[in-house]
C-alpha cells in the first residue's frame, strides 16, 4: 500500500471538517514546495564576484589572522 493509500484509508473515516484541515495541510505543502531557488542562488553568487580571483588557494591560518598590528 502506498503512501497515498494509507493517507486515503486514514482519513475516509474522519469527519468533514478534520478531513478538511488535512486537506488544507496538504494543499499548503504542495504550495510551499514551489519555490524558485534559482534566482536567490544568482543574487548571492553576484554578491561575491566582486571577490573572483583575490584567494590564491593557499590555507588560512586562523592565529596569523589576530596576529596582524591593526587588530590589537
């Protein structure tokens, strides 16, 4: 038995009203799920192209980052 299946068994035996809110739960899951992630992927990826090319790739010592004279 698939999942709809059992969602069907549970609620044929609930009242109008509950199996209404299960209803409504459902439809605002498949509303939540439409989403455009693509757009909010491309505005945070433009915010760091000002940066493109300044990391050599060499590993960040996190003791040599406190340790410059303009922090103390």
């Amino acid at each position: 038995m698939g999942i709809a299946d059992r969602i069907y068994e549970l609620v044929k035996g609930l009242p109008d009203p509950e199996a209404s809110k299960i209803l409504q739960f459902a439809e605002s899951l498949r509303g939540r799920s439409v989403t455009v992630v693509a757009a909010q992927r491309y505005v945070d990826l433009a915010v760091f192209r000002q940066y493109r090319g300044r990391y050599d790739g060499r590993k960040i010592d996190r003791a040599e980052l406190y340790d410059r004279a303009g922090i103390r």
